[in-house]
C-alpha cells in the first residue's frame, strides 16, 4: 500500500456518494467525516430511483446489498407504450441476476440514504447534521479546512465533495467550472394506492402527446411514478392545488389509469428542473476532489444516476489507496473515470429527447423507430450494467 499520510478526510454531502466514500475511506483506516446541510436525516426526501446492476456491486463490495434487498423492488424489464396504451416496445431484464451477478433495483432514495448512513456509522464514519459549507481553504498545503455556516469548520488532509448536482463544494473550488445545463424537461412524481392494468415489477413508460409518464407498479400494489414535461425552467403554480390539476389535464387523451394514478397520489412532488452536466474541464484541485453529481450530473433518463456515484466512491478510494500524494491520486481518479461517466451523461440527454413530443407525424415515426432505437438503448445499457471494479484491483501512477 502507498504510503499516503492522509489520516483525515471531510466529505461534504450525504446522500448516496457521501457514506459510501467514507466507508472506503474507513476501510482504509482513514477517519471519514460526513458533513451533510440538511438539519436531519432525509427520513421522507425524494421519489425512487434505479441502482442497476454495476451499483449494486458496490453495495454488495460495501456489505449492504441484503438491506437494500429487503427495502427495494426488483426490476423484471422495460414495457413502451404509446398515446393510445399499445405496446411498441419492451426490455426484459429477468435474466440479469444470472448475466450481471445482479439484477436493477428499484428502492426510494429516502430508503437508500438510510442505509448508507446507518451502514457508514457502524463502521466509525461520522455523520453530521445541519452542516452547510460556506468556505473552502486549502492556503496551507498539506491539509484544507471546510467552513460551515454556523461558524464551525472541519480540517482534514483532504475534502471530498459529494454535495450533488448544485454543488457548494464546486463552487469554492472550481468557480469557473460550468453549472448545470437545463435539460428541457420538468419532473414531477409521488407514490399511489391504486389499482392499474400494469404488470408488477415492470418499469411502464408512456409517450404521451403532451407529457412522458413512467410508473413502477409493486408487489404490495402501491405504484411508484413520474412525469416528464418540456416546459419552462421557472414554472409557478399559484398553489399545489393548480398543480395537480395541471398533470392529469397533459394526460387526458391517454389511458384513463394515468389519471387515476396522478389523482390517487397524496403528496406530488416537484417540480424538479432535469439537468445535467456534459463535462467540466477538471473534477479537482489541490486537496479537494469532486465526486458523483458535484462532477458530472446526469438526468435520470438513463438510470445510472446512483450507481455511476457509488462507481466513484470506490474507483476514488482505490486511487488514494494505491497512489501519493492526493493530488496524484485525484488526477488518476478523473481519468479513469471521465470516458465513462461522459458518455453515460451524453446517453442520458439523448434518452431525454425522446420523450419530447413532435405532434401526429413524429409520434407516428417514434412508434415505428422505437425497436430499433431500443436494440441500440439495450445494448448501451447491457455495457452499463456489466461494467465492474473489484476492491483488490490497483491502479498504477498517473502520467
């Protein structure tokens, strides 16, 4: 093991890529602290996600995969429909678990946060609540102090940001570095109790005329969804009232079951601007290394969000095990990680662009393209999902 004289590391932002590095870093008898801004645990925050197969490696390497499996959904595939509710396409994903080692889970962020924090404290890393970042100084150059808004700070040898895709920590580090681009596309979701002509276990997605709908149907019977939109960024509703009658009125020529899922959700949440980031001319300087979001934001259209930020915090405690001093470490890290994640966020925003709507002739052209468009989506997403990267594997120095 390279001798790294880092003994101390501060982690801004605990989400997924935050508890996960800090358990690599644990492992490596590293002490980790996770600096998170929001004033408690994310217990109810967010909608629900994908950890795809490659990410569920991580959690398997991190020891958490029984949790996760006991709080998520297995995915069985992919059903397309149209306008009209008629199948144009599907993905199965049955065989993944035999192909891949695992199979993509569907789980609700709030579920996910829990297990990584709970995991991340019983191996000694230490989460801390209402933590905003407010400074970054890194004058001294063997270690780099973190500023918080409440007058506190946290000094380490290195900090890694994992503050997502309005990230603080990029902005004190890389001021220049461009900021999200909006992807055309406004989000919207929740969690229903209804009953749908839908299969379980199966990721439904309907080109609406005016609107792409997405839902994920249970075994206990409760459906998970989303909305997608092109409208503006800045959007206002005058109350939630008008909001929620602003959905259903994009579904009205479309299956009645979309309706009753959007009328049957207690809380909607949104609307979430999708954006993402192409690329940033670098992830780091001096002590402070971007991970996850805060480096390279993708949209949700690809589904590789989560699992791309677990992929991180282990490729990154790989470089700061096997490589000195941190910077070194940091460059090795952005290497080898930026051609893949680059071209998952490029693949991301043309899955986006799809769901924009065209009028009767560009549906009628969709419909007839889909299978085609989804061999080249399945094979893109087969490449994703096998992609993996064992703990004892080293990485040599950078050039």
């Amino acid at each position: 093991m390279t001798e790294r004289h880092i003994r101390r590391a501060i982690i801004i932002g605990g989400g997924i890529a935050g508890p996960a590095v800090g358990m690599f870093l644990r492992r490596l008898g590293i002490e980790a602290v996770v600096c998170e801004r929001r004033p408690t645990e994310a217990l109810d925050e967010g909608l629900f996600l994908g950890v795809a197969p490659n990410g569920m490696h991580v959690l398997n390497e991190l020891g958490v995969r029984d949790r996760i499996d006991a709080v998520g959904v297995p995915c069985q595939g992919f059903e397309f429909r149209n306008a009209r509710g008629d199948v144009i396409g599907a993905i199965d994903r049955q065989q993944d678990d035999a192909r891949y080692g695992a199979r993509l889970q569907m789980i609700r962020r709030c579920d996910l946060h829990r297990v990584l924090t709970s995991a991340a404290r019983q191996t000694g890393v230490q989460v801390q609540f209402g933590r905003s970042l407010v400074g970054l100084d890194q004058r001294d150059s063997s270690t780099a102090v973190a500023h918080f808004m409440n007058g506190g700070q946290e000094r380490g040898d290195i900090v890694i940001g994992c503050d997502g895709i309005h990230s603080t920590a990029r902005l004190l580090t890389l001021p220049g570095a461009p900021g999200p681009t909006y992807s055309g596309l406004l989000d919207f979701g929740g969690f229903a109790r209804c009953t749908v002509p839908i299969p379980t276990g199966v990721n439904v997605m309907v080109f609406g005329r005016r609107a792409f709908f997405g839902a994920f149907r249970t075994p206990a019977d409760e459906v998970w969804w989303f909305h997608n939109s092109g409208e503006k960024q800045d959007l206002v509703f005058p109350d939630r009232a008008a909001m929620r009658a602003h959905l259903p009125a994009l579904h009205q020529h479309e299956p009645a079951w979309i309706r009753e899922v959007i009328d049957s959700t207690e809380t909607v949440a949104g609307p979430f601007p999708l954006n993402d980031i192409l690329s940033m001319p670098r992830w780091y300087r001096g002590r402070v290394c971007l991970v996850g979001d805060a480096a390279h934001a993708t949209t949700p259209s690809a589904g590789q969000g989560a699992s791309l930020a677990l992929e991180d915090a282990l490729v990154l405690a790989q470089c700061l095990r096997d490589i000195a001093p941190p910077e070194r470490a940091f460059a090795t890290f952005e290497r080898v990680r930026r051609p893949r994640v680059e071209a998952i966020v490029r693949q991301s925003r043309r899955n986006g662009s799809r769901k924009a709507v065209s009028g009767p002739i560009g549906e009628w052209i969709r419909d007839r393209l889909l299978p085609l468009f989804l061999r080249l989506g399945t094979k893109a997403q087969e490449r994703q999902y096998a992609y993996q990267v064992a703990w004892p594997y080293r990485h040599g120095e950078t050039a």
